[in-house]
C-alpha cells in the first residue's frame, strides 16, 4: 500500500520528465544553437593550437566559413589578437537546428616569451589561420631539462 510519502516522491518525478522534455524540446528551437536560448556572437569561441617549434610559436585556428577579408590580425605589446566575422549564409526559412555559429569572435593569446613582432606572418588555408610568431632572442627558445630521480 503507498504512502502518502510515495505520493510527494511520483508528483516531483513528474515535475522532473516535464522540465527534462522542456529541456530536450528547447534544444530544436530556432536560432537557439542547440542551447535552448538565443544565440549570441559571444558564444562563438574559434578553436586553436599553439605549438612552440624552438625558434618560432605557431597558431593554427579553426575559421570555417570565415573570409579571408573578414579577419584582422593584431600585434600589442605581448599579445595576439585574432578577430573577424562569419557571416550567416543560411537560407532563409524555419531553422529546425543551428549548430554553426556566425557573428564576431575575437581571441587573445599572450605570448610566453619575448617576439619579433616584425617577422610575423599569417597565412589563410582551408578555413584555418595559421599565425607563425619568431621567437625575438635565443634566450626565450626552449630548453630541455634532464629530470633526474633522486633517493
């Protein structure tokens, strides 16, 4: 025989699933990008790498559908700033998912070390941006360090 505390627990169940499929449902709305709101230019952060090569530091970022004239690339003090825009080229009508964002984006990465802000150069392939950074003196060039076990 149930309780009247079986009562309380099956209601907050209920309660549970019916936010759960609110939820789920939400995701297909929209220009919501999957998120159940609206989606926002802000959302959008470009995925990078950076690799230290020993002489020089490489940035390779992720620009599908991004122009070429639509990005800027910028030297300041001790950090790279990447920005741009991709613009929405979807057809017009009810958009039943949006996964791909559009709108600005910018990245700011600070470089671990000293650079010749001269000799950078950026080079746009196949939607990625690949940004080479020459390390600015031998100093700041990687090091190996023997780990050495000790008693």
């Amino acid at each position: 025989m149930a309780g009247s505390g079986d009562k309380g627990l099956l209601d907050e169940l209920k309660a549970m699933k019916e936010r759960m499929e609110d939820l789920f449902m939400s995701s297909f709305e929209p220009g919501t990008g999957g998120k159940g709101k609206p989606q926002e230019p802000e959302d959008w952060v470009p995925m990078s790498d950076i690799v230290d090569s020993g002489q020089e530091l490489i940035y390779s970022i992720d620009l599908p559908g991004v122009m070429e004239h639509d990005i800027q690339v910028e030297c300041k003090a001790d950090r790279l700033l990447v920005s741009g825009l991709r613009k929405n080229d979807s057809p017009e009508g009810q958009a039943f998912r949006v996964e791909r964002p559009c709108g600005a984006f910018s990245r700011v990465f600070k470089f671990p070390c000293p650079v010749d802000e001269d000799g950078i150069q950026a080079e746009f392939k196949k939607g990625v941006l690949r940004i080479s950074v020459p390390k600015s003196s031998p100093e700041c060039r990687t090091h190996r360090i023997e780990v050495r076990e000790v008693e």
